[in-house]
C-alpha cells in the first residue's frame, strides 16, 4: 500500500484565550481576512488556506491560569508562513518592532535549507516563523 500524499495545507486551527486579540494580531500583523465568524471559532484566509482560531473546545475542562503556550509540550512546535523574499521579513521585523512586538532575528539557515527565517510569538505565546527563500 502505498503512502497517503499530501498536496497542501487546507487550515489550521489554533486554541487560543482571547477570540479578539488574536483576531487583531493575525489580521494587522500577518494580513489575514475575515472569512466566517462561528461565535467560540473564527476562520480567517491569506488567500492560500485558512486560519482558525478557537477558544477551548471543551469549557468545562479546568485550564491553568495564565496558560499559554509552550513548545515543550506534547503537541504543536511552530507554524511556519511563507513570505517571498527577505526584503518581506525585514519589512515585517520593521513592522513588529513599530507596535512594540517581540521577534527573533532574521537567521539564514544556509544553503542546505536555502532560506531564511524569523520567529515571533502570537499574543498566546504560540511560536510563529516567516520563511524567505534564498533569492535565485
């Protein structure tokens, strides 16, 4: 039997504290639009796929407070977005550091991956990387 083959992605969903505030950031900071509001789960596209985010699927189960996220943990370790080109996330590096924005440096993972890479950190702490390709 052969291996299932992915082609794209189509969404990814993401648990978050506050519908509004990450909203705000995934549509001033990272340009996504408005798509579908469901009440406890909004959707959002770049054009490319969707972006959800949503509050705990389960209310009744106890979160921690101040619970944020952790790539330590069983689970999620980045999202990772394109962009096309380094000139992009220095613009954006530009952008975060104008509203006040944490954000790594943008780091050059060499010819071996070929393209370059910058971290930031949504307002739940979920660890979020641009990814420039090397110019041609």
């Amino acid at each position: 039997m052969n291996p299932l083959r992915i082609d794209n992605i189509h969404h990814i969903t993401l648990t978050v504290s506050d519908l509004a505030r990450s909203a705000d950031f995934y549509m001033r900071h990272l340009g996504f639009q408005p798509l579908v509001d469901l009440g406890s789960r909004r959707l959002f596209t770049n054009g490319h796929f969707i972006l959800g985010v949503t509050l705990p699927s389960d209310p009744d189960a106890p979160t921690p407070d101040d619970d944020h996220f952790s790539e330590n943990r069983i689970g999620l370790d980045h999202v990772s977005f394109n962009v096309s080109s380094r000139a992009e996330l220095e613009a954006a590096a530009a952008s975060f550091d104008a509203h006040g924005i944490t954000h790594g440096e943008i780091r050059d993972l060499g010819s071996s991956f070929g393209v370059y890479v910058m971290s930031v950190r949504d307002p739940d702490n979920i660890q979020l990387e641009l990814t420039a390709p090397h110019a041609p």
